[in-house]
C-alpha cells in the first residue's frame, strides 16, 4: 500500500522504521512545522522530518492539516492509509475522507482508558499496574473509533513515563505494522470500543509538573515519575527552580514535616505528608543535573525547605 505517516516526536520513529521495512510504500511524512527549541532558540525540525531527510522521502508541514494546500497533496499523493504516531493536531473530518483506509492512531493505552494528550503520564500518576497500546481507526471524536488491535505492558513500580513510553513504541511498532498488513488485504474489522471505562488524560503541564509535598509520599514518588523526562518534576528552593529525578520512598528516613529538607553527608531526604522520600538526582538553575548529596553538601542554608 501507498502510505503517507504522520508523526513528529522521537516516540513516532520505531512504527515509521518498522513501516519503512515493510512491503508497503511510505510515499511522504506529515509532521508539525519546525520549531525554536533549546536556550539558543534555533530553528530545528521534528524527528520524523529529520528521518525523512535522510532517507529522501517528502515531508508536508502544514500549520493545521485543514489547509487547502495540504488536503490538495494528500489528494495528489493518492495513499491508501495514513498511520499516526503522536502526530500533535487535530485532523479534520476532510483530511480523514480522503485515503482509501482512511487514517489509522498507535494510542499509548488500553481505551477507552486515557483518550487524550498524555496517557502515559496519567497512567503513572494514577498508579495504574498496567498499561497498553492501541491501533484504532482515527475520526472526529476524541481517540474514540474502532480499536483493530491491542497489546498490554505492565507498569514496574519505578518505572517514569519515558521508560514506559520507550517499551510502549517499540512494541507499538510492530502492533501497527501488523494491523498494516491486516488492512491490506481486507482481514481485520475494527472493534467499537466500550461505553464504560472511559477516562481522558490531558496534556501535562509544568504547573503540574511541581511537586506537592504536602501529598504523602507515594504521590510525590507518582508525580515525579509521571513528569520524567518531560517537563520535568521540580520545586521551589531559596526563590529559584530546583528541578528533581525520579526519588525513593524511605519509611526509614528521618522525621520531616512536608517540605523539610534533611541533609547528610551522602543523602538528602524531604517530608511529605506521610513517609520522608530520599533524592537521586537534581538540577539547580542555571546548572547541569548532579547527585543529590553533592548539591547538598554545598549547600550554606540553615534549616532549608522546599516550597
């Protein structure tokens, strides 16, 4: 089949590899529009254009996929489907009309469980002990069509979300070229998905990002796992951003009301609500990202407490 992906993050690029292998044609890439990213603000391109690139496929980045322009070349290109992979706009119902299969969305969860922007920050910050992926036909409701295949990933005690994430797309990869090949030649019926169990997972943001120590410890211990690596846990510390690593819960641990930060010569601990957690890794401002009970033996503050 004649296929044109649709992706933009590093997370899209093991279905457009598996894709690229198999007996189909990837005729073009849709992504998102290059981008100022980084303290230098340069101009860079998405990972999937990036791939493109190099191996000489044509890349479309239209601002929003409603533009004529865009839907006149998806016409031209003629393609029979249109996988996506975490491609970050929504597609009008005349974009979705054109392809002969129609579009087809890997989705990093068991739906109806967690349609949206972020499921795999929700399932961590939820504590959910599994998680999954879907292959489903895309239409105008929020990840709500027809699921044409499904795997499942158990969700490890430490896991953050990029670890999970990491697991979910190589596994979703070849869920997505399999559900391809099934396509082609006409051996799978979607599955509608069910009116229970449904749960929305919206984009996370930094504000959600900061730690509540007030929470007890194993909500810190979810949220900061939730937000690794992207944006990034972090909390207030003498006025300034004081970004944090994934943390270890220690009942042993010192006696700490929430917020309190006790420091040693090889460990720092902070309160919370219930049980003290011990740090790993932190990044000042302005600073690269260092071990906990470095930063803490430099530190000249008397009775510090993060915010």
């Amino acid at each position: 089949m004649r296929l044109l992906f649709a992706g933009t993050p590093e997370v899209a690029l093991p279905t457009l590899a598996a894709l690229h292998d198999s007996r189909h044609e990837i005729v073009a890439v849709l992504t998102r529009p290059d981008a100022r990213t980084g303290r230098g603000r340069k101009v860079s391109r998405s990972p999937v254009a990036a791939w493109a690139d190099e191996h000489g496929v044509e890349v479309l980045t239209p601002a929003k996929p409603r533009e004529p322009e865009f839907l006149e070349r998806l016409r031209d290109l003629d393609v029979d489907l249109v996988p996506v992979v975490a491609y970050g706009a929504l597609v009008p119902p005349a974009a979705l009309e054109i392809p002969r299969l129609g579009w087809i969305n890997l989705h990093f969860s068991l739906l109806p469980a967690w349609r949206g922007a972020a499921p795999v920050q929700h399932a961590v910050l939820a504590g959910d002990e599994m998680t999954g992926a879907c292959v489903f036909q895309l239409e105008s409701g929020l990840d709500t069509g027809p699921v044409y295949g499904r795997l499942t990933e158990p969700i490890d005690p430490a896991d953050t979300s990029g670890d999970l994430l990491d697991r979910l797309a190589v596994a979703g990869a070849r869920l997505t070229a399999d559900v391809v090949d099934a396509l082609d030649i006409g051996a799978l019926v979607g599955e509608p998905q069910p009116d229970d169990g449904v749960s929305y997972a919206s984009k996370i943001t930094v504000d959600d990002a900061r730690v509540r120590w007030s929470d007890p410890a194993f909500a810190v211990d979810r949220r900061i796992r939730a937000v690794t690596p992207a944006p990034g846990a972090w909390t207030e510390f003498e006025g300034q951003r004081l970004h944090l690593g994934p943390v270890t819960v220690d009942p042993d641990g010192p006696a700490l009301a929430p917020g309190e930060v006790a420091l040693a010569k090889r460990s720092v601990h902070v309160g919370t609500a219930t049980d003290p957690v011990r740090l790993d890794r932190v990044k000042p401002a302005g600073k690269q990202l260092m071990d906990a009970a470095a930063w803490g033996r430099g530190l000249q503050t008397e009775n510090p407490r993060f915010a």
